[in-house]
C-alpha cells in the first residue's frame, strides 16, 4: 500500500515519544506491540508498561526482548534499595496473559486453520460454502463454539438440494457432535446405500477422532530439572524436556515417518531462573535467549546463591509459547 511504510515509521514514532513523555513510574499502554520496542523503551526509562498483540509471534518476540533487557538491568540486584519510591528499572519481571478468549470468531478461525493443516484439506476460494476438498470429498469446517447440531447439518442439505447435479461426498468437520446429530447423519446415509449412492456424509469429529483426537487434546509439556546448591553457588541443569504438541505437530507432518529429536533442546526457546523464587512474582535473575535461530539453550547454569535456604525457579518456554515451571528448595 502507498505510504504504508512511512505511516509505520510515524506510527513507531508517536509510540516512542509516548513513552519517553512519560514520567516516571507512568503506566505505557501498547495495543499492538509488534516488535516491542514501545515496551523495551518504557522497560528501560522506569516506566510499568502493558503490550498487547494478536499475533502470537509477536509476543514471543516481544517478551525475549524484554527478558534480555530485564537481564541487562539487574544482574546487580543488590544495588537497587527496592524500599524507595523511586527504582529504575521499575520492574523486574512481567507475565503473559491470553485474554481474548471471548472472541469466538478468532478461535473458530485458528481452530479452522488447524484443522485445514491437520487433514490435508486443500482450500478451496471459489465456494462461498464449503471450506475445501479432502481427496474427492468437500469439507465443510462447523462453528467450533458448539458442538456439531441437527441444524448446521439441515444447512448442509439446502447446500446440497442447491446442487442438484453435484455427487460428492461431504466431509463435515467439528468439535463435539450431539447425539441428534449422530442419529441424523445415519438416516442420511442409510438412505444413500451402495457404489452408485452420493452426497454421503462422513462426521470428523476431533476430540474423538482416533487419528486426530490426540492432537486436540493437549497435553502439557514436562521437564526434569536438577537444582542443587554447592556453597555460595545454585547449580540448575535441565536434564530432559518434553512437548507432547509439538512432537505430535513433527508427526503430522512427518506421516509415516516417526519424527525424532536428538536434543531436547531444539525444543526449547528461551530459559529463565529466578533465583529467590517466592511463589508469586516470577523475577528474572538468568536469562537464556538464544540470539539466533539455529542457537540452542546452554541447559546448565550457574548462579551466586543467597544467604540462607531459598527457593529457585526455573521456567521453560517451548517454541509454541507453552511454559512449564519448575522449583526447588537450595
């Protein structure tokens, strides 16, 4: 688009002068945080600051940029007397939220994407009904707000009654089916019998689904971690970590390959470790962030340890976003 670039610049910077007008202590709003500079410029002038972006990408990018920063910034802890009104850098950690769960239309549309990657559907832009075709199939992809309904198949029927020389299949895909739904497709088929019959309806439902169901239903990522304190030092090492969803992603995609990892950490996207852990702030003491792509995590790390038992944290960010957190007491 003409101009786009420019009204990005301008954009970029009226978002910049926003948080250097600031003052101090001032909470810095960022409603499409892209990159993260906004945040980043706040983080370093003392300002408490909030960054929203749809893209998940660009919160990851985002929040690897503020935890190098947060590093940067109080590797020396010590001098900062958190008991005066006045500390630069204000914060010493953040969390991630995912806050558009009302919006059904954007999960109806990501849960649509990865059902169309899932099956191997290949889109089809020309109908204005159906989603794509699976082999000779059509596929229709329902609302995943509601599980599959009488309703959402009588729509399937006026489609068809509207074509009355087609004699594909149809492939209907959803997440949950009432047991309407079930009782309808049966009599349906049970009246399309035999090799000449068309129009049949297959039901995907993906919770269910032996060769998708699996995928749908997640698992969360697991991680062994030894922590232990040797005088005035915590040693931490990440002895194994596992993601579930992205091996079954790898699987997907592999076929009848079965993927393999060599290294755990080609998983992981970045490591952090709070080293006086309290159970409730997450505040970064390390910060292992990979500056390249084909960079792996180091997994084993060594800190200066306090004064008495403490608690240390360890936080592992897979490369889909998903955290894990594991302590122990030192």
């Amino acid at each position: 688009m003409p101009g786009g670039r420019t009204e990005f610049r301008e954009k970029r910077g009226q978002n910049l002068e926003n948080a250097q007008a600031s003052n101090e202590g001032d909470l810095v709003l960022d409603c499409f945080l892209g990159s993260g500079t906004t945040t980043a410029v706040a983080q370093k002038l003392g300002r408490r600051w909030i960054g929203a972006d749809i893209n998940k990408g660009a919160i990851q990018l985002s929040a690897k940029r503020l935890q190098t920063i947060i590093e940067e910034t109080a590797t020396d802890q010590e001098d900062l007397d958190l008991g005066q009104d006045r500390v630069s850098p204000l914060q010493l950690s953040f969390t991630t939220w995912r806050v558009n769960d009302y919006d059904l239309q954007i999960q109806h549309n990501e849960a649509a994407n990865l059902a169309v990657e899932l099956l191997g559907v290949e889109r089809t832009r020309t109908d204005s009904f159906f989603d794509g075709t699976l082999g000779k199939s059509l596929v229709k992809i329902t609302s995943f707000t509601h599980p599959l309904t009488p309703l959402d198949l009588e729509e399937v029927k006026r489609e068809l009654d509207a074509r009355p020389d087609g004699d594909r299949s149809v492939t209907v895909v959803c997440l949950g089916i009432e047991i309407a739904a079930q009782a309808w497709v049966d009599e349906w088929n049970a009246l399309r019998r035999g090799a000449a019959a068309v129009n049949k309806i297959q039901v995907i439902e993906l919770r269910s689904d032996p060769k998708y169901g699996k995928f749908i239903r997640h698992e969360p990522a697991r991680a062994k971690v030894k922590i232990e304190r040797r005088k005035e030092k915590i040693l931490v090492e990440i002895q194994d970590f596992i993601s579930p969803t992205i091996v079954e992603r790898l699987q997907q995609q592999a076929g009848v390959l079965s993927p393999k990892i060599d290294d755990w950490r080609a998983m992981v996207d970045c490591v952090m470790i709070d080293s006086v852990y309290d159970g409730k702030v997450f505040n970064v003491t390390l910060s292992d962030v990979p500056e390249r792509k084909t960079d792996l995590v180091d997994g084993r790390y060594e800190l200066a340890a306090p004064r008495g038992k403490t608690t240390a944290a360890v936080k592992i960010v897979n490369m889909l976003g998903e955290e894990v957190l594991v302590t122990g007491e030192c």
